[in-house]
C-alpha cells in the first residue's frame, strides 16, 4: 500500500512539474513576442524622431531665410576676424563640449565672397573628428548653431563595421564669414 502512495505521489510531483515547466515556457514565449514588439515599435520611433529632427532643423533653415536680413545685425555678427575665432579656439570649445577629438583643421586661402548684398570674405575650413556618432553628430550641429558667423557645407561620417576597426569619424566642410 505504501509503495503505491509513493507511486502516485511521484507521479503527482511529475505532473505538476510538467505543468509549471509548460506555464513558465508559455509566459516565455509571451515575453518574448512583447520584446519583438517594442522592439519594432523603438525602431519606428527611432526613425519617426530622425525624420522629425531632420524637418525640424531644415524648417529652421527655412524659416531663417525667409526672415529679413537686418544688415546692421548681420555686420556685427562678421566682423570678428576669422584669425580670433581660430586664436580664441572656438572650435576646440566646441569639440570638448561635443566630447569629440579633433584630428586635423586645415584652413583654405581667404576669398571675397557675400551674403545677399552685404560684401564679406569666407574662410574655408576642413575640420576632421573623432568619437562616438551621437557625438559627432552633435558636434556638426553645433559648429552650424554655435559660430554665429561659421556655416557648415557638408559633414560625411565614417562609420567602421567593428569596434576594433578605430572609432567613427567625421570630415567638416566649413566656412567661416568675416566682415
């Protein structure tokens, strides 16, 4: 008689192990199809911010060339030196603040140029960087909101495959307009 409690408690034992190990197996599942979810829905909203930053700064653009120019204010603004912005090293300000390293800036010939009708010269400068992407991100939108009188023309980022390939790069076409 003994031996058949035994029995039936073990295979009782057995069953609900069974049970407990097919409901954790059931909510594992379950989890897992609710991370590929907020997964997905993070992607799209990774995406849907990107294109609403990407709008955002180019209605900034726009909106601040459909503004009159005062030409007095405009004055003001270039008629720093472009020699002081490099002497006071805003760019390397920028750079720490963006927490990326500078690895080279090469400054082109000064050259006469304008801005609507307001006569001025532009200093051309190739600025190259390195560090982390969100940081050289940031550090391209500061150099163009940052250097009142600086205007960045075009950005490329070098992203590496791997991490032992070095860290992501960026190479800064700017211009810098002296009064």
């Amino acid at each position: 008689m003994q031996l058949i409690k035994k029995k039936w408690v073990v295979w009782g034992a057995s069953i609900l192990l069974s049970v407990i190990i097919i409901a954790l197996g059931v909510i594992q599942v379950r989890q897992m199809g609710q991370r590929d979810s907020l997964s997905e829905d993070l992607e799209i909203a990774e995406r849907l911010l990107s294109a609403l930053e990407t709008e955002t700064s180019s209605s900034e653009q726009s909106d601040n060339a459909t503004q009159p120019v005062d030409m007095d204010t405009a004055e003001e603004e270039l008629s720093q030196p472009a020699d002081s912005i490099l002497a006071n090293e805003a760019i390397f300000s920028i750079a720490n603040i963006s927490s990326v390293t500078l690895t080279s800036i090469t400054v082109l010939p000064l050259s006469d140029d304008s801005l609507g009708t307001l006569s001025c010269f532009s200093l051309p400068l190739n600025v190259a960087a390195e560090g982390d992407v969100p940081y050289l991100i940031d550090f391209i939108n500061r150099l163009n909101t940052d250097l009142t009188n600086g205007l960045v023309r075009s950005a490329s980022l070098s992203i590496p495959e791997t991490p032992t390939e070095g860290e992501a790069s960026a190479n800064i076409e700017l211009v810098i307009y002296t009064y």
